[in-house]
C-alpha cells in the first residue's frame, strides 16, 4: 500500500513536470513526434526555430553557455557503417524534465529568452 501510494505521488510529481515543459517547448516553436508519456525526457524537433537554434548541436552550445544541459539528437544516431551522410536527427533535441520544478523551470526560461534573443 505504501508503495502504490509513493508511486502514484512520483507520477503527479513528473506528470506536472513533463506538463511544464511541453507546454512551454512549444511556445518556443518547438513539435514532437509522439508527446513523451515515460522515463522523464522530450525529443522535440527544433527545425522552426531561428537559424542556428535549428541545428541539434548550435542549440546544445547555445544553451549550454546558458548553463542549461540539452542532449542533441545526433548523440543518439546510429550509423556504424556510415553509409548516411547526414543524420535524420540533426534537428531534434532530448531534454529532461528529471530535476526538480525550480530547476526545470529556471532551464526552460533560460532557454526562452535564448530562442527570444534570436528572433530578435
């Protein structure tokens, strides 16, 4: 019983979360493919948003001098046999809504007045 009650308060606690940060990456411009529904990660595809923010590994340098953490999407390619010259995910990104809600939260504003900034 003390399980499935610790259980059900994590999933609130995450569901919020990943609620935060949908919502919030697509006021950025940013789409998913499927909205993410376990573990505590979003890929989202960032091809709307201002060049260079449109390319995986320009946005992971962007935001890392923000001093958010963002994985680019290539990380995760596998091409062993490097018979593709570009990957199909060099505009998608994984972020994790796994920190707390202050931290998500700081991140995602980080973020937003990165993207804002490159609008103009």
């Amino acid at each position: 019983e003390y399980a499935d009650q610790a259980t059900t308060a994590l999933r609130a606690v995450f569901s919020k979360k990943r609620n935060l940060m949908v919502t919030r990456l697509r006021e950025l411009g940013m789409t998913f493919a499927r909205e993410c529904e376990g573990t505590f990660y979003c890929w989202a595809n960032i091809s709307a948003l201002p060049a260079p923010l449109n390319d995986g590994e320009a946005f992971f340098r962007a935001a890392l001098e923000r001093r958010v953490m963002t994985v680019p999407g290539v990380f995760f390619d596998v091409n062993p046999s490097k018979l593709r010259t570009s990957s199909p995910w060099r505009q998608w990104m994984r972020f994790s809504f796994g920190p707390d809600i202050d931290n998500v939260r700081t991140g995602l504003d980080r973020l937003a007045q990165m993207v804002r900034e490159a609008r103009g």
